[in-house]
C-alpha cells in the first residue's frame, strides 16, 4: 500500500516531490492510511476527503472544530503575511536553516507545525526534499497552498496530526503550541524537533507603548520533557522601521494587539521611525 500512496501522491499533488520521502496522510476519523485517486483520498473504511483546487486537503471534521472559524482571523493573517514578506524574521529563517543543515540531511522530509501561510515552509523546499505544513486555520492554508505549490498542505489540528507514525526527519514549531506527545509520534527514530519560542525581550519596546508595565516573556519553562536538547541558540537583533504600516502589521499578529487602545493606534500609525527588538530561542531535540 506504500508504494501505491507514494504514486498517488507523486502524481496528484505535486511535480517537485520526491518519491523516496512522501509522507502518509492518515484518516482523521479511524487512523487508517489515506490512499489518493483521482483528487479524493480515502481509507479502507471508506472515509473520504477531496483534494482542494488549491491543492490543500481539509483533514479537519466539522466535530472536531470547537469554533466555526478555528485558527487566526482574516485580518491577522494578512497582517502576518505582510510583515513576514519585509524580511523582518528573515535571520530567525537562515538561523533554522543553519540548524537543519548542521544536523540534519538534505533529503529529510520535513514538517511544519502551525505553518499558517507558508512562510517557514517553502524556505525549507529544495529538490532533494518533501515538506509539509498543516494549520487549523482553513484560510491560512488556502493561501499557503495557492503560493508555494511545492509543498504539502492541509487542515488540521496539532492535537491529532493527520499522519501516520514516524514519518518525519525533521519537523519544528515556529511559535505554535508544543506538544511533545504527538510531535514525538511522527517523528522518525532519531528525528529532530526544532521549536521557536520568544527570548525575553522579543517585542518589550512595542509591549511597552501599550502595558503600563510591560513584563519580558518567561524563558524558565519547556514543554519537552522526553526528547533529548540537542543545542540552545539565542538570536537577538533589532529591527528598523521607517513606516508605520509595518509597526501596525507587526502589532496585529501579536496577542497583545486586543489591548491597544484607540489613542495609541493613531500614535502609531503616524510613526516615522521605530525601533524594536526581535528576541528568540531555538532549542533543537533529537528523539
């Protein structure tokens, strides 16, 4: 049945995958592999799910949302998208890519928890390899798949990835909710998880213009208490802004954007300059 997924896959999905590497998608609804034919993919039980025009798949059943929208919202996405499309996070993209080159080899099929747009995700697409991206936000998806038709992309939730066990060489979480248990699942023996999470001053100077006090982000606590740490990075640098658009954007993608007031979003939006620190840790475990 393997080789019978991999030719479906090759054939239906995209041009660029390597046959080698192809992942298993697995049925949301019983655990069983999902076969595609024909732009549907199905498993033994008869369970049933269309490939998009887009090229995405939706592995998310309507009972298992707990919102009819799950995920980030339009507007934060767009703002996102547009930020990340300046540059902004770039060195956090070339210090991942440093860590995966060091560690890991060039045909390592990939996965991305929490992909949103596919950002992180088609930087990680060359020749040699497959990558795949999943998020709970339908819309995300859409568009990442729409882009970067390179990749893999569908719907669901890190809570019950939609792949079958030990699937993958590689696989991070780039501010997305760890949860070592299912990570550890699809990862191959000997796989690595790289998680991204903010450093103490990630964003103070724009927490600061909205907190009255504004508290540095807690370092002190991991969620990963089964794999092996690997290597610790800190990265820390500052990003220059000249328009207020891109200060707004960043501002919108954050959580704290629900607690800035009226006042402060005129202030900012007639910025000129402004400065902020971008602040974060990679840590890299191997299983």
């Amino acid at each position: 049945m393997s080789e019978n997924i991999s030719t479906a896959l090759a054939n239906d999905n995209s041009a660029n995958a390597c046959d080698k590497t192809l992942a298993q998608y697995r049925c949301p609804l019983c655990q069983q592999v999902l076969v595609l034919t024909n732009k549907t993919y199905r498993c033994d039980k008869n369970h049933s799910f269309d490939q998009a025009k887009q090229g995405y798949v939706n592995l998310l059943p309507v009972q298992f949302k707990h919102s009819k929208e799950p995920g980030d919202n339009k507007a934060m996405v767009q703002a996102r998208r547009a930020f990340l499309d300046k540059g902004y996070y770039q060195p956090l993209v070339d210090s991942m890519l440093a860590l995966h080159k060091k560690y890991s080899t060039k045909d390592a099929t990939i996965f991305d928890a929490g992909c949103g747009e596919g950002f992180y995700t088609h930087q990680h697409k060359t020749e040699h390899n497959n990558v795949y991206g999943v998020d709970i936000a339908k819309e995300t998806i859409k568009i990442a798949a729409k882009r970067y038709q390179d990749c893999f992309f569908s719907v669901a939730t890190l809570s019950d990835l939609p792949f079958s066990d030990n699937q993958f060489a590689w696989l991070y979480s780039v501010y997305a909710p760890i949860l070592e248990t299912e990570f550890s699942r699809i990862l191959a023996d000997k796989g690595y998880l790289l998680t991204v999470t903010p450093a103490d001053n990630h964003l103070f100077e724009l927490k600061s213009l909205i907190y009255r006090q504004a508290n540095k982000h807690d370092t002190t606590k991991s969620p990963i208490k089964q794999l092996t740490l690997v290597e610790e990075q800190r990265l820390n640098y500052v990003m220059d802004f000249t328009t207020s658009e891109d200060v707004l954007n960043l501002l919108a993608m954050t959580p704290f954007a629900f607690k800035a007031s009226e006042e402060l979003m005129a202030e900012l939006n007639q910025l000129t300059t402004f400065s902020c620190q971008a602040d974060f840790i990679l840590r890299l475990y191997q299983k």
